[in-house]
C-alpha cells in the first residue's frame, strides 16, 4: 500500500475518482479483522512540518505500550492507495487513454519542452516479428574497481569509502550544532561517534529486547564489548542528540530536508565506488518507520508494516548505487527512472540496460530511454502498451512448453529481422529479466538479514540505519568482487566492522573498567609491520607455539612463517 498526503492538482490530467481511504480508516479496519494473517505494508509520508523549527515527533520511550492514537494526525489523514491496484483498469476502458496519458504527462516532466509536442503526437506502427534484441557486448573499463583491488582495502576500509571522515564529521557538527540549539553541552567526538555506529552495526546480529540491557550486569545479557566501549548514559545522551541537519536553513519544499545532506553525502559515496556494470535493476524499497502507532483501541490482529518508500537502483549483484524516498505527488513512475538514468550517465554515457516491472514500465518510457542512448526491458501493464495490439487470451493457453506473442515498433526494426514464427520456449528477453532484475530484491535480503535492531522515535532516525545498512552491504559487494574467493560472509564482514569500531574506538580506561588494545583494524592495514627479535619467548599468536620473534607494530610474537599469514584478513 502507498500513502501520498499531496492532493492531485487539477488541470491537465486531472480526473474525477473515487475518493481515496485514509491511513486512520486503513488501521482501524486491519483492527476489525480477526482472521486477517498476512502482514501489511503501508507507505506513509513525513509529517508536514518535517522541515519545521522542532524535531521531535518523540512521545515516549521505545519499548512503552502506550494506547491512543500517536502517530502524527497529518500522517493518519493522509490517502492511502493499494501498492497493487490498478487505477486505469479499474476505470475501465474510458478510463485507459487518460491513464496512459497521466503517465506521459509524468514522464514529460523530464523532458525538453520543445520535444515535448513532438513526442506526445507521436504514431506508432507495430508490426507482428519476432523480438530481435541487440545487447551487443559490453566493453567499458572500470578503472577505479581496478584501483580498489590494488589498495586491497580492509572490511574497515572498505565501509570507510562510504562512512568517510566528511559523512563522520558533519554529523558530529551537525549533533553538536542541534544540542547547543536545545542549550545542552555535548561535546561529541568523532571517536565517540564511532562507537555509537559501532553499537548500532552489531545490534543487526545481536539484539536485545532494550537496548539498555547491553549494560547490564546480569550475567544473562550484559555485553562487554559495548560496555568497555561507551558508557550507557553517554550513549542514550548522544543518541537522543543524533542530527543531519541546520534546523535553521531547511528547505521548506523538501519534506526530508531533516536527513538531505546525509541522504546526498551517501549517494554521492555510492555512485563514485559504484561498480560499473551493464545491467541495473530499479524498484521501489522501504525505510521502515519505528515510531510511535498504536491504534485507538487496541493492537492490531494484524501486523502492520509502517515505512517510506524508496526509489532504489542496483547492479545486478545488490549493489545500491542510487537511492531517492519518495515524497508523494509526481515522483512516480518512469520519471523516476529516468532520473536514475541521468545519475548513471554521470560517470559516462554508455550502453546502460536498465530492468524494472510493471511499477514503472510504459512504451513512453522506452521511447525517452532509446532516446538517451539505453537499453531497458521490463514487465508492463496492458494499459500502458501504447495500444500495442498484443494477444491477450482470457485463459492461459495449456500448450505444452507454454507460447508467446511479440509486436514490434516499426521505427526500432532493424533490416534483416526474421519473419514471425510461433515460439513455444521463452523469449530471450524473458530469461534475461529473470537473470538480471533481481538486483534489489538482493539487496532487500540481504539487508534484512541483520538489519540495525536500535530504534529511536523520531522520524528521521530510521534513515540512519537503513544508510548504515546499505553502506555495509555495499563494502561487502566491494569485498567479494575486489577479493576473488574471500570467504566472508555479510555476517562475517558486520561482525569485523562492529568489533574494529568498538575496540579501536573505545573510551580511556578508567577505574573499573577494563582497557582493550585497540589492534585490530591495525594487524591488516599492511603498513608498518616488521618483525624483530625479542630477548623473552612468547607464544605466536598464530600457531600459539614458543617464538623468540614479534610484529614490532602489533606487539605480538609470530614466527617468520606465520607472519603473512597472520597479517591478511
């Protein structure tokens, strides 16, 4: 389901319908249905003051089960729409030319305005061939993926490129800058912003019910790494402060201006280490929101998924490489993907091929992208063929091996195609689709599998952990291709990253509490380390037998044979 607080402005395009349900009606009607199981997910909006002078949208603790509506009443009046209807089939016929139209009014938004009339008066000649597509091969270099498997970076490293001294010390301002504002002396530091992302990598892989039972001294939940790390109270002071904005110089317009320049830095990242590959796939993914909702009268018998939506477009191995959440309104559809398109033609204007379902899919769509110089196949909605006339039986034909029917555009035939033959295997398109659109749905799996578990109630917080998340899927795709045959796994690369940050990170000693030596980002940087004699004997820290030599950097005794191997991740 997709919510949109924006009202359709009328004028062009515009049409009567029926009056969409509110988020309010949506929830009480989940609560009414007792025998409901699947879980639902609704795309909800940022409230209308999210640029506003104030922050919070906080009105409680995490772990409280408070009753009464909480969520924001701008959120729960806003319209709710099915993520899986159709509103032009639903219209009916009448209704088909003004669907495919509004989606070309979308789509023209990105175009020219002197090829605009052109490209509306357009007259399309289809013609019965079989589909004949030229992919051609692909041949662009990708020196950067070069250098990178020259530097071979650590899993610390790699995350580095993404999670950058900048990324660390803007939010350090920008915490400090929001706590003066509130007349509360912080004083955060990058080494103590490190280890509170630190305590938030390895909450994806080690969760508690409270966040605050990471300190505990109960011997049934007390975590010593995180303990030894950053005090409780500081943590929950700085968390509570945690800011990615100037409140006082917020784009009005933007409704997510509270986390723009995070989500601009981490995009700015993403697309500079961006493996460059042929093929992409977009869709949408989702920012779930873990705010205050409980119902007016009681929990839900269903559970509801709460989150914004977000346009995403990966490689075909998960890779994120451009990210926008949707505000509502216009940003649908195969604007969106354009805009992704022109964030890829940044880094070069090459032969792109770009995959995505029916969400986007539009013979308007694939005229803007072949004029862009790009490739793209999807899955589209029979109101968006551009009155193709494509066969389509009303029961599934029960030919062994299956059929298939194909039209092409006469202006994109090309001399020599072959003549039209029945086709009972799948087309080669289809199998290409299969292969390569799966890039997202990769990363969404990956992701969810250790996702940051410490939530925190405003609004915006969410976005931290799904930038934090999609940072490090994105450093372990790095690691897997610049490291043929590396064996870490997602979990393997957090758990390194999380146990680096916490140890290296990690507060003075003090009495009390026991001092770490912060060595393990250090023993395979691969700079400075040389071995030396040493008077007493101690054992390796590889093999653990008796050595009179050590690593002069690490301070641990390893033999000469296992010293290389000691020192490679």
């Amino acid at each position: 389901m997709a919510s949109d607080s924006r009202a359709v402005p009328a004028g062009r395009g515009a049409h009567p319908k029926v009056r969409s349900p509110k988020l309010l009606e949506v929830l009480s009607a989940l609560e009414d249905d007792e025998f409901g199981s699947n879980r639902e997910k609704i795309f909800i909006a940022p409230p209308d003051n999210a640029s506003g002078d104030f922050t919070d949208e906080d009105s409680g603790e995490e772990d409280s089960d408070q009753n009464g509506a909480q969520l924001p009443g701008r959120v729960l009046h806003a319209s709710v729409v099915s993520e899986d209807s159709d509103p032009e089939e639903e219209e009916g016929k009448e209704g088909e030319d003004e669907g495919e139209k509004r989606e070309e009014d979308k789509l023209e938004l990105q175009l020219p305005k002197k090829k605009q009339k052109a490209a509306v008066e357009t007259h399309r000649v289809w013609t019965k061939r079989d589909i004949q597509p030229d992919l051609g091969s692909w041949t662009a270099s990708d020196p950067h993926m070069e250098d990178l498997k020259t530097q071979e970076l650590s899993p610390v490293g790699l995350f580095e490129l993404f999670f950058d001294g900048g990324t660390i010390g803007f939010i350090v301002d920008e915490t400090n800058r929001y706590a003066r504002q509130k007349n509360v002396t912080l004083d955060l530091t990058a080494q103590e912003l490190k280890c509170v992302l630190g305590v938030l990598i390895l909450s994806g892989y080690v969760s508690y019910p409270r966040r605050r039972m990471f300190w505990e001294t109960a011997p049934d939940c007390h975590h010593h790494l995180v303990a030894d790390a950053i005090r409780r109270d500081r943590f929950e002071l700085i968390f509570s402060y945690l800011h990615f904005a100037d409140n006082s110089d917020l784009d009005e317009g933007d409704r997510f201006a509270k986390v723009r320049p995070l989500l601009v830095r981490a995009n700015r990242n993403f697309r500079k280490h961006a493996p460059l590959e042929e093929f992409y796939s977009f869709g949408q993914s989702v920012c779930e929101y873990f705010g205050p909702r409980g119902s007016r009268r009681r929990r839900s018998a269903r559970p509801v998924r709460l989150g914004y939506k977000i346009w995403c477009g990966t490689t075909s191995r998960g890779y994120l490489v451009w990210f926008e959440p949707s505000q509502g309104g216009l940003d649908v559809g195969g604007s969106m993907v354009v805009r992704f398109v022109d964030a890829l033609r940044e880094r070069g204007r090459l032969p792109y091929h770009i995959l995505f379902d029916k969400v986007f899919a539009s013979v308007r769509l694939m005229s803007a992208l072949r004029g862009k110089g790009v490739k793209a196949t999807g899955t589209v909605r029979e109101v968006r063929t551009g009155r193709c006339p494509l066969k389509v039986p009303r029961e599934p034909r029960r030919r062994k091996g299956g059929s298939s029917h194909s039209k092409v555009e006469e202006s994109s035939h090309r001399p020599g195609a072959a003549k039209a033959r029945a086709q009972r295997h799948p087309p080669a398109l289809l199998k290409l689709y299969r292969e390569k659109a799966r890039g997202l749905d990769r990363m969404d799996q990956n992701v969810a599998k250790y996702k940051v578990k410490i939530r925190g109630t405003r609004w915006y917080l969410g976005f931290l952990g799904y930038v934090l998340d999609a940072a490090l899927h994105n450093a372990w795709q790095l690691h897997r291709l610049c490291r043929r045959g590396a064996r870490a796994d997602l979990l393997a690369f957090r758990r390194y990253v999380a146990r680096v940050y916490l140890e290296s990170n990690a507060a003075a000693s003090s009495p009390g509490r026991r001092s770490r030596r912060p060595d393990t980002e250090s023993r395979f940087d691969r700079i400075g380390h040389w071995i030396v004699h040493q008077d007493k004997r101690t054992r390796c820290a590889l093999c653990h037998s008796q050595t009179n030599t050590r690593c002069e950097k690490c301070q641990k005794g390893v033999h000469a044979k296992c010293f290389r191997e000691y020192h490679i991740p």
